[in-house]
C-alpha cells in the first residue's frame, strides 16, 4: 500500500490563512471591488464565528457600541428623513461593516500573534515597494510600470491617481511600528537610528508626491511617534532629540533643491490657508455648510451630498470635484448626518482613541504609533476622502483594527 506525502489539515489551515493575510491588504489597496469583498467577507466569518464559539465580548467595547449607536441614528431617524432617502438607507445601514470589520481584525484575526505579523510585513512591502516606484517616477520620469507623473508636482506612483500619499499614510505607521519592534534590532540605539531615519525618508517621499495634506499629516504623526520615543527613552533623549534635528536638516537641505516642489507642498499651502475662503476647499466647505443648514440637526442624508450638489449647481464643469463629497471627514458627517450624526460619530472616535491613551502607561510606543496612525487620519483640520465607502474606508479600518489590537495589551 501506497502513502502520498500530504499536508495536515491544520498546517494547510494555517498556510491559508497566511496567504489571505498577506493578500487582504493588497486587495485592499489596489482594487475597490476587492477592498469591498474583503471587509464584507471577513465580518460575515466574525459573526458567524462569534455566534458558534458564543463569544460576544466585542460587541461591549464602548467604541463599538458608539458605532452601534451612530448606524442605528443613521438608518432609522437620519436616512428616513433624508432628501433622497432611497440612496441614505443602505449606505446608513450597512455602515456598520466598516468597524464591523476592524473589530474582527482587532478580536480575532490578529488575536494570533504570527498572523498580525504576517500582516505587518505585509504592509511594510506594500509601503516599501509605493515609495521606490514613486521615487523613481519622480527621477527618472515613469515609475516601474511605465507611467508617467499625474503633473510636473504630482505624482502617481503605481496608481491611476496621484494618490500614493494618501494610500500610503494609511497604513505607513503600522510599517514603522513593524521596523521599530523587528527582531533584527537587537538594542536601542540601533532601534532608535534606524526609526528616525523611516520617518526621514517617509517625510521626504511624502513631500515629492505632491499631496499636502499627506505631508502635514504625516509630519503630525512623525511628532507624535517621536513624543512617545523621548517617553520611553529616559537616557538617551538628548541623543534623540539631536539625531532627529540634524535628520530634518539634512532632509530639509535635500528638499530645498527641488524648488517646483518647495512651492507646491509649502508655498500653495501658505497662499491656501492665507485664502481659505476663496480656495477650492473653502468654497466645497461652503457649499457643504449650506446644505447642513437645510436640515441642521438629521442632515440630508448619507451620499446624499453629491446628487443634491448637482442639483443645486447645474454646471458639469465643477461637479467632478466639487460634487463628489465634502472633502472633510467631519463636515461630510455634518452635511449628511447632522448635529446629532457628527456628536456620535465624534463619540465613536474619541473612544477609539480613548482606547489607544489607555495603553500609554504600559506601552508607550505601541500606543504611539496607534495615535499617529488615527491622528493622519482623523485630525479635524485637514482635507480628508470620503469616510462612509470605498477603498479609503477599507483602508482607514484596517489600520483601526490592528491599531486597537495592538494596544490591547495581549499577544
């Protein structure tokens, strides 16, 4: 009798699991369909999982009864009275799969140590590969694929959009954090180095893209990363503090021969904010505003912002970026959901980040590199995509679930 080699049934488990791991962020990434499919697949086996094994702890997380309560808000009193209430419906009801799906990151998926670090490594590939191919489109003229920048001052990276700024911040804090804990730093001082150096070339990448929210945001994160390192470091401040100021010198010197980019990241900024009233985004702010006022407290409704836009402007020369959201997390909330809609999503998030300060006193860094990665995407003052669908959803939620996993204090 015969015996072919075979693989148990659990290691082939195991192998699968891995491989979705390692797939899921680059479906995410870099296909909207798939982003979809996986945020819905993964919550569907949560739920059932959940209801097999009765373990139902999440659900009482004080972040996931806020989001909970604001879907709840959205579907039964927001979307009925919405202007077009057949288009607010089911995007109110099915918001819910967005920390739906971060809590079974958060609660099952990274409840195992070598899956999360799968992931980690995953993502940090992912980072590395954006800002090579972005790099090297900006030096040589066409990235790895052959495309060409956006414009002389964007860049397109491997995307069909000048947007690897953007996706990269998402998810750039997890590749820190994963360079910063890796096994191959073997003290401090190397540890310590090479973070430093990251975040140098992370700002610089982020600078050449073009994407000025994306470098401000990251520069925001950046201080906050380097806030919980000169926490955790009680001998070797001073040596952080110096290693990080010639850093930014140096980078800041390198930069300043790149002029066109000087006065796109920085110059454009300045004049923006000096004209913020009179520049594309205050004049969307504006328009979102007004539509808020129609219906202040339950707004128009969830996507409601944009078939309304259209109506009320009837120019197809602007509705391509004018119309298609209010480009501010919480203007949009605003605009579509109310006072009361933004007060509890608001409250969704100051409990998610609640959940990150908590894990300060036992795990400064990690807690660090949590908050960086909610402040780039959820600080008030910044020009943001839209948060209730899509691969930026996908992405966002993503980086929530290993965010609230990692700083759970397990595994």
């Amino acid at each position: 009798m015969t015996h072919t080699a075979h693989i148990p049934e659990h290691q082939a488990a195991s192998l699968l699991a891995k491989a979705a791991i390692v797939l899921m962020p680059i479906a995410i990434m870099f296909s909207r369909s798939l982003a979809e499919l996986a945020v819905v697949l993964v919550g569907v086996l949560f739920l059932v999982r959940s209801y097999r094994t009765k373990e139902w702890a999440w659900v009482k997380e004080p972040w996931f009864i806020a989001a909970l309560v604001f879907t709840a808000y959205l579907t039964l009193i927001s979307a009925p009275m919405a202007v077009h209430p057949e288009i607010a419906l089911p995007h109110s009801l099915f918001f819910i799969r967005w920390p739906l799906f971060a809590a079974a990151l958060a609660y099952w998926v990274f409840a195992s140590p070598e899956l999360r670090r799968w992931f980690e490594v995953t993502i940090a590939a992912i980072v590395v590969f954006i800002i090579a191919d972005s790099l090297l489109q900006y030096f040589t003229g066409s990235d790895i694929f052959g495309k060409a920048p956006h414009s002389t001052t964007r860049l397109t990276g491997p995307f069909d959009r000048p947007v690897p700024g953007t996706y990269t911040l998402r998810i750039i804090f997890i590749a820190l954090a994963a360079l910063y804990f890796s096994q191959h730093l073997k003290n401090d001082l190397t540890r310590n180095i090479t973070l430093l150096a990251a975040l140098s070339i992370g700002a610089a990448f982020m600078f050449l893209t073009g994407e000025r929210v994306a470098f401000m945001s990251f520069l925001l994160g950046s201080g906050i990363v380097i806030l919980a390192l000169i926490m955790t470091q009680k001998r070797g401040r001073l040596w952080i503090l110096l290693g990080g100021a010639l850093l930014a010198i140096a980078i800041a010197g390198a930069l300043a021969t790149q002029p066109k980019m000087v006065e796109r990241t920085i110059g454009s900024t300045a004049s923006t904010i000096g004209n913020f009233n009179e520049s594309p985004y205050g004049l969307v702010y504006g328009n979102a505003l007004m539509l808020w006022r129609d219906a202040p407290w339950t707004g128009v409704g969830i996507k409601n912002y944009r078939p309304i836009c259209k109506d009320v402007t009837q120019d197809p020369s602007i509705e391509g970026w004018f119309c298609s959201h209010p480009h501010n997390t919480y203007v949009e909330i605003l605009a579509e959901g109310g006072l009361i809609g933004v007060l509890l999503f608001s409250t969704m998030l100051a409990l998610i980040l609640w959940h990150f300060l908590k894990a300060i006193p036992r795990q400064a860094m990690t807690a660090g590199f949590a908050i960086a990665l909610f402040l780039a995407t959820f600080w008030p003052i910044m020009s943001t995509m839209s948060i209730t669908s899509g691969w930026i959803a996908a992405i966002i939620w993503m980086g929530m679930g290993w965010a609230i996993n990692v700083t759970r204090g397990e595994g």
